[in-house]
C-alpha cells in the first residue's frame, strides 16, 4: 500500500473557505450557532493559516505521478511543508501533545 498525504491543497476549497463556512453556519439553527460557537470561530481564524500553506495542485498531482511510476515506491509521499512538519511532530510528540497542538492550531477551544 502507498500513502500519498497531501495538507491543504490549493483548490476552491481553501480559496472560498470563508464564504463556505458562512453559508454552513447560515444553515445551523440560532440555539447551535450559539452552542458551537467558540468552535465557528476558531475554524475561522485558522483559514487564513491554512491559506497561508497551501500546497499547488500540480504539486500533489506530481506526488501521486511519481508514487504510481517509482520502481520502487514508498510507502510514504508527504507532500508540503505543513504536512511533513506534521509528521514530523507526529514521530516525536506524544500523542495527546501533538492532540493539543493540532487542536490549538485549528482553534478548537480547550474544554471547560
């Protein structure tokens, strides 16, 4: 098996990110947008990151190529930077470190 794991790929996904979450919370009812509201927010301040690091498609395009086409593959393409910090955090963080860190980063908000 060949694990080809791409983070944010540059597609409407990421370029219409805040648009998307607007029309998903629009259809939420007013008791659940209040609910999960701190949840909302924190997805919505880490868009902008996410577009920071985004990956070209052609880049995970050539990733998937050349895990088709290597003699010998991998058992691993990490495409971008974002995503092999992480699995680099992921080898060296114990796991409900690197939990917490994912979860600050996404803005989920820590429990009460």
């Amino acid at each position: 098996m060949i694990l080809v794991e791409p983070a944010q790929t540059d597609t409407d996904l990421w370029r219409q990110a805040e648009a998307e979450l607007d029309e998903s919370v629009a259809l939420i009812s007013q008791p659940n947008q209040q609910l999960y509201e701190a949840h909302i927010a924190g997805f919505r301040r880490s868009i902008p990151r996410s577009q920071r690091v985004v990956v070209p498609a052609d880049t995970v395009a050539t990733a998937i190529e050349k895990a088709l086409t290597d003699r010998r593959p991998r058992a691993r393409y990490v495409v971008g930077r974002g995503a092999r910090v992480q699995a680099v955090l992921a080898q060296l963080t114990p796991t409900p470190v690197l939990d917490r860190l994912l979860s600050a980063g996404l803005g989920v908000p820590r429990r009460r």
